[in-house]
C-alpha cells in the first residue's frame, strides 16, 4: 500500500521490541467479541489510476459552471481566480500545516491571518477581524450568540432580505439554545418595516445587504434605531466583492459584520468549504468567536504574531468559552488573502466595477424578453425577475438548453408565493455571448 | 579537504565565523515585511478591462472612500507567500507527532481529485439535474461511513469536528424534546479528560455540562458514570480511544447503563484513526460519533482547516438529521433541502449550514478510502498503534508513563513526572525539540495528566524515521536529567523567530496593521 511505509519484517521487530505477540494485543482493551477479524465488506485497495477513473467517472455526471452559460448565485458566486493563488495555497508548508500553536515555527500561517484580519477590517469598515469562521451561515449564527453576549438579551429579529439559509441556521442554534428569534416575511422588494420590530427587549438585528434578492439596503437608519435601544446591528453580506463597489456596513454604523467570503480566492466546490468573514468593533473583541491573531516580540525583540486572547476559547474556557468553533477554514483565508493582495483596492475596485456593469447590461436585455419583469430598484451583481411562469420549471427547461440561469425564489423559500421570481447574478466570467444566450433561450422556454 | 566538485570547501574556517547580516536574513530565512509595507495602494496583480459605459444602479450605496489596501504585482506576491510558507512546518517538512490531531500524510491525488471541474467548479444551487456526480459522491462516502462504524445514518452537513458535535447533540436535543423530557433532561456528562471542543458545545445548545472524574489508570469507570445518572441526564460525551490514548475497557456498559436510563451516547471520534476496521462504534452502543474526515481521513489541515465533520448516527437518532441530506429509496435518490420535503418519519432538528457541507473534503475522503480500501483502512490502524507503542517501548524508561497499565492506541501519553528537579518545562522540552527539527507533540492536553506530552505519530512513519526520533528524544531526555538546561530554557535557538511574548499579545492586543505614525506627532 503506497501510503503506509512499513514492511512486515518492520512490523515483526517493533512488535518484538514492544513484547507483545501480535498486534491485536495492543488491541486488548477492546470488549470481548467486539473486535473485528475480517476486513469490512467494501472494495480493496486500489492504485491511483483505477481512483483516478472512478472520481473521473463521477465528476464528469456534472456539468461544471465553467463549461456554460452560467447566472447561478444566491450565496456562492463564480468567480475568476488567479492561477498564483491555487499554486500557493498547495505548498506543502501552508497545505500539511496544522493550527499555529507553536508560533516559531508557524510564522507563515500567523503573518497571513495578521494581514487577512487586516483587510477584512478595511474591507468591512470595522476596527477588528478574526482569523475566519466555516462560513456566512454559521458566522451569522455566532454573532447573533455574540449579540445575545454583549447585550444580556437573548431576542434577534432577522430581515426578511437575510438569506434563508442562514435564517434557518440561525433558527437552529437558537431554538437549541432557547433563544428567541423573530424572522421578518421574505421582503423582496427591500421595503419590509424593520424599525418597529426593535425595542428594550432585542438584542440584534440581522440585515443582510445585498440582500437575497440582490436589493442594496439602507442600514444606518436600522443602526440608528437598534443603537437607541441598546440593540447591535449585525450587517450580513454573501457576496464579499460588493464591498469593492458599496459603501462598507461599518460606515453605516454596523456593531458586527459577517459575510461570506468564498467570492474571493475560493472555487464553488457545491457548497463547501468556503469561509466566514466576522469583524466587529474593538470593544466586543472579548466577546468574539474564532482564533484571533496578533503580534508581539519574541526573546530577540523581532516582531513575530501569535494566536491570542484564547481565554475566550474552548480548550481553555472549556463550557464558559464564547464559541466550541476549533478548525476553521485556514486554507481557504489563505485563498483568500492571497487574492485580494493581488487585487489591492486598485484591482477589487476594478473587479467589483466589471460585476455591476454586467449585471446591469443583463438585467436591461432580460428587461426586454417578453413577460419578464426586474424587480430590483438597486442591485450590485445579482437582481430578481418575476416570470409569467413558475422559475422552477423555466430553470430545469434553460438547463435542457445548456444554460444555468440563476436560482428560483421557490428553492429557497418553497411556500412562501414566490414562485414566479428567479435570482440571477452575474460576474466577470459572463461575456456578451453569454448574455446572449441566456436572453435567447429564456424567449424560447417562455414563448 | 575537497568536496565532489573538487574544490576545497574550508568547512572549519567557515564554522568560526559568525556575523550579523546586512539585511537580518539568514540564507534560505528572509525577512518578510507585511503586504502593507511593500505593496502600493495603486498596484494590483491583476488585469481587467475597464467596462464599458453603463448606468450605474448602486443609487446612493456607492462607495465614496477607498478601501485603504495596497495590491501586489504578481513576481511580488509569489515572493512574498513562498517566503512565508517557508516559516512553517509541515507534515511533508518531518514528523508531526501531535497527539489528537493525525497528522498523517496528505495524499496529492486526493488534491488532484478535488480539482476536477466536475467537483470543484459546481454551485450548490444549481439546477440537481445537473450534478448527480455530486450526489454520487455524498452517498458513497456516506456508505463508507457507514460501513466502517457499523451505524445505520450519516449527516454529512457539519463543517469540522465542533460543529460536527453540535449536530450530534442537537439530534440527541430534538429526539428528547420528541419523548416530551425536554424540559427535564438537562444535563451532558463530560469526561475531564475530554476535548474542550465537548463542555463548549453542550453549553452552547443549551445543556449544563457535569463532570465525570477521571479514574487512576486513565479510563472512565461505569460505576462513576451511573452514579451520576438520573431522569435529569440527557447524554454522555465521551471520546473512544480516550485522550489519554486507551480505548475505553467499559465502554459497552457505559453505553448500556445511559441507555437504561434514558439517555444517549454521544462519541467524540476525533480518534477514529486508531480503530478503523478493528472496531465499529455501532457494535459498542454509540448514538452519535462525528467523524474528522480531515484527521482519520486525510484532507489536509491547511494550517487551521477547512475540516470536515460528518455524524453518524444510531436509529434511534437518524429521523432527526439535519436538512439537507440525500433520500435514496428503492434504488432512486433525492435531495431533500427543506423540513417539509423530508420522508415520512423523519423530523429534522434543522439546518447547520448554508449549503450540502464540505464537498471539497469529500472528494478528498472518498479518493483516500478508495485508494486504501477496506484492507489499506484497516492495516493503516493497526500501523498508527504499532508505531505509538513502539515509540512509547523506546522512551518509558526515561520519560514517565501516567497510565502504564493499559496498551496506548494510535497515541503515547507521557507525563512530566520525570522532568520534576530538572528546571525544565515541558514546554521547554517541546521547545527544544523544534530545534531538532521536529514539531512538539501535544503539550499540557489531557488536562488531566500533568505536563501532558501526547505523541501520535500516525501511520505514515517509516520505522528510520521511529528510530530516528526515538534516539532524538531519549538524547533530549538525558540531557534535561543531566541538567543541560541551556538546550531547553532559552530554545528554541534555530527556528525562524525565537520565542514569543504570548502575554504582552493578550495584553495589548495587535490584532491588525495600522499605518505607524511618524516619529513626530507621536511624540506630541
């Protein structure tokens, strides 16, 4: 077997030098009968090139977004990504690398988490950044926790823009921890009346911008008010390249900010692994969930980082730690952070510009199919329309046609009456031709 | 003295000269400045053309400040992360012993695999007609799963080990709510010895946490498990093999006796490693056991993740499995994304995250149980056990076993007993130990051994490489009990940085880079 290095006669000397017959007997603390004596009833090893054939088998049943037309959003975007970043994070150092509890000779992953904490903050607008949670979804389920922390309540009121997905996260978590959660109706038109759920009694409000349906939201006047009433607001975003085009939630009085960070530097991968962004302001920093990472000076006075503040943690708070959150998605900042420093604000400016001017040229060709309707007022890279038939059904038929034309309404929300509105982003990877052919084959499917 | 190339290579005169650098770079070790010190708010590595004119439709949401990021061209980001990766140590730099954490060899095909368009370049909400290969792949690792733990469901969703425990222990949450002990059953058994990833999580899903005291050999006894038993006790969390390396001897009678009382049996399986093929948790009386794909499994760590957690669950748990997951009944297969889509029977607790879980980390799981097969799976355990006691045989009579009676598992379990006198630490033990070029195993975890140092070698160790750091660390030993403190105390001397000042970090937290003010105002 390729991977175990091993030969029998070695295995014969160290059980000879352990004193112990056979290896079994090292299994002795194994409950009568409860050791297994044969190999379980599943296939045997296999060389490389029979793995190669099978994963190759079952990868090709999928049609890869690269391959079409392609408008698929609604939390995970298709992006371009840098050679360079793909070449780095598969160095042996960062990739077999485990979590930098020994500073010294963890150098590498400590300055790249000092300088990720660091963008995202600029990013977002916010003083502080932790070193990333698993994802959007669970991130927001950790500041609403932190929310209920700060603020001694334990009340969240979630916008009906927020998406469902991470609403239903938060529902989770919440309802395991009896905490109560208040999820506003989908709001597809970004005009729901948010202000009049907060009062003395709620800890945060949860508003994502973009929102699900790709509408931009105002937030200071949801600040204002949660402020008032000694509430945070917790500002969600799912698509992080926004933030080179929009006005950064920590500039509209955002006291979290957690958003979904896979746009940058990170393939689609079906869903996962992605990575959480979470920043807030510097004085709920003990509050935080995650790894935090900061510099210092070692025995020589050269600065070096470590990973601090872990009193706040689990392996050393134990039951009273602010979050059990260990593993994160190390390789994914690292994707991450690797991309946007080839961006820089000079590229993820120009980038974000590219996103918006070709959803904009989209939503105006799908404006003129007929039956088709925009409901967005302001959009960033992804906007709703409403179709003369239910979206389910016209994104199987644009699929038969070679083109994935974004999500229905109805898959996320099935129940809700949405079932006429579908959800189209587009990135840079969509040219003019790709335009084209969704508009052309959208008239098709509903003539 | 000439070397191969014939010329002289004067190893003695260079050996006595040492000198401070001009740049404070040693060779191969440079130097590397943040990318806010080197790169320009101006710069940027990549190219894209400037659209075309369009009607803006950001209203009043467009940005009006900049960001405040400097870019790097490309020549300057390569050089700047390789000089960073090469501050790391890593599985493929030499041997990672850390106990807890299998740090085993990650295999490059597995990488390959997760690469294939068809897996990596797929959005989660895509139309499901498009992407059966990706349902393929989830419902053959959760056969594997399966197969290899004896249980009868698999929830796939959870995204690390931790989160994989708060899946568990929400179904353990919903299926007491469903036998109307909701409000009575509240309270999580927790080992001492237990990861703290176990009391955090039973906290934070609403659980009081009690513990279980640790008995004198390293083993949790069933006599101090029923005593605390009652109508008020939802479940036990309890890892198999322990943290102290042994498995379980009373693990069936555990599991029998929180049966008997109501309660469930949630396993941590961060050490599956040492047992896969050689016991399943399903023949022991196990509820629920979240599965490290990134440990027993071999997706890479990558420096603190991603991970991956999936739960497999007994019967008595499976109709609460969280959404999504995948319905396969009569030959035919559906996902089900929704509460009210699931199959009759069924009542998910929820949903612990935004998509299907960490595809990345299947496909790298499935290519590593393909490659090894049921035989590879099996033999790569009975290896991580073999090379634990081996290096456990050749350091026991320097180093202080806590728990000589029973054999250690995939895991060698040291105390500081041996160290008392000695002035030195067993952080100063690990510290040394980097200046042999090794990475320190566990320290101060379980905390239930003082001075803990938890060696896991895994299975990817030649027998050279075993003997080589047995004698490194019996050399190390000698010399702390010959009172050669100065290898330890001050080490270590050759790594990248020396060591840190951990307490002026937390206490005047640096948490990113801010622009230094000139010398000037600063004094004002």
């Amino acid at each position: 077997m390729r991977y175990l290095p091993l030969t029998d006669t070695d295995r014969e000397d160290m059980l000879a030098r352990i004193g112990v017959p056979s290896v079994d007997a090292l299994f002795s603390d194994v409950p009568a009968g409860k050791l297994l004596t044969e190999p379980l009833d599943l296939p045997r090893a296999k060389g490389e090139l029979e793995v190669e054939r099978i994963m190759g088998r079952m990868a090709a049943k999928n049609v890869a977004a690269t391959s079409v037309p392609f408008f698929v959003g609604a939390g995970a975007y298709k992006h371009h990504v840098p050679a360079t970043v793909d070449h780095l994070i598969q160095r042996s150092e960062f990739l077999t690398s485990y979590t930098p509890y020994q500073p010294e000779i963890a150098q590498g992953t400590l300055q790249y988490l000092f300088e990720f904490q660091t963008q995202v903050a600029a990013l977002t607008g916010m003083e502080v950044a932790n070193a990333s949670m698993y994802d959007g979804s669970t991130g927001t389920a950790e500041a609403v926790l932190m929310a209920h922390r700060v603020t001694k309540r334990r009340k969240a009121v979630l916008s009906g823009g927020l998406h469902p997905h991470y609403t239903q996260v938060v529902e989770t978590l919440s309802e395991m921890a009896s905490d109560e959660v208040v999820a506003l109706p989908a709001d597809v038109s970004a005009s729901e009346d948010i202000l009049s759920q907060i009062d003395d009694s709620v800890s945060c409000v949860v508003v994502q911008s973009p929102d699900v349906f790709g509408n931009l939201r105002d937030l200071a006047p949801i600040a204002e008010k949660a402020h008032a009433h000694g509430a945070l607001l917790i500002a969600v975003f799912t698509e992080v390249v926004s933030l080179g085009a929009v006005t950064p939630p920590g500039a509209q009085g955002a006291d979290i900010v957690v958003g979904e960070g896979q746009s940058i530097g990170n393939a689609l991968n079906f869903g996962g692994p992605y990575v959480g962004l979470f920043a807030a302001k510097s004085k709920y920093v003990r509050q935080m969930p995650g790894r935090l990472c900061g510099e210092t000076v070692d025995a020589d006075g050269q600065r070096g980082f470590v990973l601090t503040l872990s009193t706040r943690e689990q392996h050393i708070r134990r039951d009273k730690a602010t979050s059990n959150i260990c593993t994160n998605s190390g390789l994914c900042v690292l994707a991450f952070t690797i991309h946007m420093t080839l961006l820089g604000q000079a590229g993820l400016s120009r980038l974000a510009e590219v996103n918006h001017a070709n959803a904009v040229k989209l939503a105006d060709a799908l404006a003129g199919v007929k039956g088709v309707k925009v409901l967005n007022e302001t959009f960033f890279n992804e906007f709703t329309i409403r179709l003369p038939k239910p979206a389910a059904a016209v994104v199987e038929a644009l699929a038969e046609k070679g083109v994935l034309g974004g999500v229905p309404a109805s898959r996320l929300m099935p129940g809700a009456g949405l079932d006429d509105l579908l959800i189209v982003a587009n990135t840079e990877i969509n040219t003019d031709d790709d335009r084209a052919a969704f508009v052309a084959a959208l008239g098709e499917v509903l003539a | 003295m000439l070397n191969r190339q014939g010329r002289p290579t004067q190893a003695g005169a260079a050996a006595a000269e040492t000198h401070e650098t001009f740049t404070g770079n040693r060779a191969l070790q440079q130097i590397e400045p943040l990318i806010f010190e080197i790169g320009h708010h101006e710069t940027t590595g990549v190219d894209i053309d400037k659209p075309t004119p369009f009607k803006s439709r950001l209203g009043k949401h467009a940005r009006q400040d900049g960001i405040g990021l400097p870019g790097l061209s490309e020549p300057e980001a390569m050089r700047h992360y390789v000089r960073l990766s090469q501050k790391n140590y890593g599985i493929d730099t030499g041997l990672f012993p850390l106990g807890s954490c299998t740090m085993k060899h990650n295999a490059r095909l597995n990488e390959k695999m997760a690469r294939l368009p068809g897996f990596s370049d797929v959005h989660p909400l895509q139309p499901v007609s498009t992407v059966p290969g990706a349902l393929d792949v989830m419902l053959e690792l959760a056969r594997y799963l399966m197969t290899l733990t004896g249980m009868p469901a698999v929830a796939l969703s959870p995204k690390a080990g931790a989160h994989g425990e708060a899946c568990g222990m929400m179904a353990i949450k919903a299926a007491i709510a469903a036998k109307g002990e909701g409000a009575t059953r509240k309270i999580v058994l927790v080992p001492e010895s237990a990861h703290g990833t176990n009391p955090a999580t039973a906290a934070l899903i609403g659980f009081t946490v009690k513990s279980v005291p640790a008995r004198a050999d390293g083993t949790v006894a069933v006599e101090d498990v029923k005593a605390l038993l009652g109508p008020d006790v939802a479940a036990i969390m309890l890892t198999n093999p322990n943290t102290c390396g042994i498995f379980e001897p009373e693990i069936v009678e555990i599991a029998a006796a929180m049966h008997e009382a109501g309660a469930y049996f949630y396993c941590d399986g961060a050490n599956f490693n040492a047992i896969v093929g050689k016991a399943r948790p399903g023949d022991l009386g196990v509820d629920a056991m979240h599965i490290n794909l990134h440990k027993t499994f071999s997706t890479p760590h990558g420096g603190g993740g991603p991970g991956a957690g999936p739960v497999v669950l007994s019967e008595r748990l499976a109709p609460f499995a969280p959404v999504p997951f995948i319905h396969a009944e009569d030959g035919k297969s559906r996902l089900v994304e929704h509460k009210a889509d699931a199959p009759e029977g069924n009542d998910p607790f929820g949903r612990m995250t935004a998509f299907h879980g960490q595809m990345g980390m299947y496909v790298r799981a499935l290519a590593y149980m393909l490659s090894h097969g049921s035989d590879g799976m099996k033999q790569a355990s009975e290896d991580a056990v073999l090379n634990a006691n081996y290096i456990r045989a050749g350091l026991s009579d320097l180093m202080s076993l806590p728990f000589p009676d029973h054999p250690s598992m995939h895991e060698a379990l040291f105390d500081d007993d041996w160290l008392k006198g000695t002035g030195v630490s067993t952080l100063d033990f690990a510290k040394a130990m980097i200046d042999e070029g090794y990475h320190p195993m566990t320290v101060y975890f379980p905390l239930v051994v003082h001075g803990a140092m938890l060696i896991e070698p895994t299975e990817s160790e030649s027998k050279a490489s075993l003997d080589l750091f047995i004698a490194t660390l019996r050399d190390l030993a000698m010399a702390a009990k010959g009172n050669d403190k100065t290898r330890f105390t001050a080490a270590p001397h050759h790594a990248p940085i020396r060591r840190l000042d951990e307490t002026r970090a937390a206490r005047q937290p640096v948490l990113k880079w801010e622009k230094p003010q000139p010398v000037k105002e600063a004094a004002e």
